[in-house]
C-alpha cells in the first residue's frame, strides 16, 4: 500500500539554542521592584534589613507597587482600602462552606482565587487601575482565605477581619480567635516584609508569564500559587518543620543526616539558586527563631536548626534559604505547619502583583525554545499494525 500523502519529513536540523536547563543564567526581563547582589536583598533600592527594622508590611507593599515609600497621608489612604478590601465578599458565602476541607490549603487558597475571579467584575481588564484594584483585593483577603479555611476545617465558623487593624494583626485574629501581643504581631509582619518579593523568583516567573499573554491578574496569581505550592518552591518552609519533628532532639541530628548524605536525599531549606554565600533573610529569620522558640518552650527546634546549618556548610557548602527559620518561627508562633507555604502566599502576592503590573506596562510574551530530541521521520500507522 503507498504510504499515505503526509507533509515531507523534517529536514531541518531542531533548534541549536544555547540550552540554561533551569534558566540558570538567563535574564528574561529588566525590573525594577527588587534585587539580589552577592548576599544583598533591595526593594526598590532598601536593604531588607533596613525594611525589616523600620517598615510596616503595607508600607512595603506600597513601595513595592508604586516605586517609593508613601507619605503618612498616602499610607493612610492605601491602607484604608487595603484594610477594607480583607472581607471576602457577601456573594462567596455560599460556595465557599460547600468546598473540601480535608485538602492541602494551597489548593484550597488556589481554588478560593478562582472563585473570587468569577464574581469580580474587572477580572479580565486589564488595565493599570484595574490592576491595582485587583491587586489591592487579592492582597488583603489571601491572609482571609487561608484563616477562614482552618477555621472551617476545625469546626469554628471564621471570624470578620477587625477594622483598622493591619494584615498581620489580623492573620493572627483570624487563625486564633484571640487579639494577637504586639510582639508577634510584630514579628509577624516582619515575616511578611521578608518573604513579599524576591527578584526573578520561579513564582514571579509564573506569573509574569501567564501575564504576557495578557492574561489577567487573577489568572497570573493562581499559577503562581500553583508554581509557590512545590517543595523546591514556597513548600520547603513545611518540610523543614516535618523534617525537625521527625528529628525530635539535638543529638539526632547527626544521625538523620548521615542517612539523608547516604541516601542523597536534599534536606530541606538548604541551597539556593541565586545566593551562595548567605540568604540576607534567613540571618534576621534565624534570631527571630532562636528568640521566639525559647519563649515558646521549643529551643530545641533552633538548636537543632543550628547543627544542621553547621554540617550543611561543612560538609555541603549549602546555606540556610528563607524557608529554613521561617517554619521554627510559626511554629513558634502556634500556627498549623500546612499553613506556612499560604502564608508565604498571603505575603509573596505583594511581589506577585507587582511583576505582573510591571510586566503588562513593558509587555513582550514569553516564548522561549525548547531543542527537540525526539525521533523524527515517522509514518503514521494504522491503527491494526502497531
Ligand atoms: C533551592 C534549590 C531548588 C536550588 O536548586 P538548583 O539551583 O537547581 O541547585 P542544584 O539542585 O543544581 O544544586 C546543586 C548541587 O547541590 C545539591 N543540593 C542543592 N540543594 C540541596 C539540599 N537542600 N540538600 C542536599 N543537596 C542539595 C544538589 O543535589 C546538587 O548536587 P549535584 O551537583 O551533586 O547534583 C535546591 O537547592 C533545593 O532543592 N533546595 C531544597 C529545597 C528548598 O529549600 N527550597 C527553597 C528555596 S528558597
């Protein structure tokens, strides 16, 4: 039988690209929003030590979205509508009680973004007030979303963000049914501060993607939650937790290690792709941990942190990232260890909303090029001679 008419085999040679397997060295995009050099992290041109000591969280999500520090007038003003945005809306109520509750929060924070896209009017415009305004809601009510879903989980009916008071205050309210102290309130939004933005990040990435195609915001923050939720990602700050319970005392550390070195299993909140030689927020994260798990009666936690830091090093060369104080702190703290990757969502949509605004006032689509390797030449066979 004469082979069927197909069109004429591939003659050209695939792409011969450079290849950057992990995008390692690519540089994909100027940006403005923030920056890593050596062990610095700058947002819009501060240090995050200096945020960290003196700024509030929505301070620097002002910064973050508009290139400078507000006045007092200007923070007033944002944060009457931030603060006003954290309900969710009326119209949510009845399809977000019908939602499983025995999933991964990420999923069940991805699929509460969603819903919220359905009932806001201006989720596929796209233009930069628009933006803002979506950006300003998806902001304030992340932290609502992921309190009211423990709540729900545990029986308790979610309790309304109390007015007037910050992001942080309120994440603690929310979570524990309790007014917060100042002093982890404080901390607290320290945290926030430390995990809004990271450069060029692979959440970022996601998000400034699916914002090139012109998208909208809601689209691009839920593939970024999609791409935050992996254990490489935003998901190493819970293995870290599990990883120290599992360990249970300071002389076992030794022991767990040599098997995971044996077994050439990554140990979680080590490594970093950009940083080699000290992650700027996990030094501040590390004292806030070593503070906050010695008033909590954990200390152990910090001082098996501290040997697992010491052989890492040694024996690795591999430094402490963001998530690897982060999940002592909350811990710490009292907070369930399946909520530390959506708080670093609650925090990390500032970053998010901020790339995808950058990205729609400079747009050019992603589309990079992948080598093909696969067999070529091939004739389609029937179905009956496979
Ligand atoms: C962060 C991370 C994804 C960066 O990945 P990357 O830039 O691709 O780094 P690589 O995986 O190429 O690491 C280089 C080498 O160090 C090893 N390595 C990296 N992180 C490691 C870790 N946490 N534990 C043990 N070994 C690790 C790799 O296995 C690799 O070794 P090899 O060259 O023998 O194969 C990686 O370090 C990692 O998986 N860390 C643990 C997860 C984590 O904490 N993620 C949060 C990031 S903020």
């Amino acid at each position: 039988m004469a082979p069927p008419d197909t069109a004429p085999p591939l003659s050209e040679a695939p792409y011969e690209g450079a290849i950057d397997r992990g995008l390692e060295g690519v540089v994909a995009c100027t940006t403005s929003i923030s920056a890593i050099a050596g062990t610095t992290l700058l947002y819009r041109g501060y240090t995050i030590e200096e945020l960290a000591a003196n700024a509030t969280f929505e301070e620097v999500v002002y910064l973050l979205w508009f290139g400078r520090l507000p006045r007092r007038e200007e923070l007033a003003e944002f944060e009457r509508r931030l603060h006003a945005d954290m309900p969710l809306p009326p119209e949510s109520f009845g399809w977000f009680h019908g939602l499983p509750t025995r999933v991964h929060p990420m999923d069940f924070l991805h699929a509460v973004v969603a819903g919220l896209s359905l009932h806001d009017p201006e989720a596929n415009i796209i233009d930069d007030v628009a933006s803002l305004r979506k950006s300003t809601r998806l902001t304030a009510r992340l932290g609502t979303i992921v309190t009211a879903y423990h709540r729900v989980r545990s029986g308790q009916w979610p309790l309304q963000p109390a007015p007037g008071r910050s992001l942080a205050w309120n994440f603690l309210y929310m979570l524990h049914g309790r007014e917060p102290s100042p002093e982890h309130v404080r901390d607290f939004d320290t945290c926030l501060i430390l995990h809004a933005d990271h450069e060029l990040n692979a959440s970022a990435f996601s998000a400034r993607v699916t914002s090139s195609t012109l998208s909208g915001i809601y689209s691009s923050v839920m593939a970024a939650i999609g791409t935050l939720k992996g254990p490489l990602h935003g998901g190493a700050n819970e293995e870290v937790v599990r990883m120290l319970l599992e360990i249970r005392k300071p002389s076992r550390v030794d022991a767990f290690l040599d098997e995971a070195f044996a077994a050439r299993r990554k140990v979680m909140g080590f490594g970093h792709r950009v940083y080699k030689e000290g992650d700027p927020r996990a030094k501040i994260l590390a004292r806030m941990a070593e503070r906050l798990t010695r008033e909590a009666g954990v200390p152990e936690l910090y001082v098996m942190s501290k040997r697992l830091e010491e052989r890492m090093a040694a024996e690795k060369g591999l430094i402490p990232n963001v998530d690897f104080f982060s999940g002592s702190v909350y811990h710490a703290l009292g907070i369930p260890v399946d909520l530390f990757t959506p708080i670093f969502a609650s925090s990390r949509v500032a970053g998010w909303c901020a790339h995808i605004l950058e990205q729609y006032r400079n747009n050019r689509i992603y589309r990079p090029r992948g080598r093909y390797v696969g067999p070529k030449d091939l004739r389609y066979q029937p179905i009956d001679e496979r």
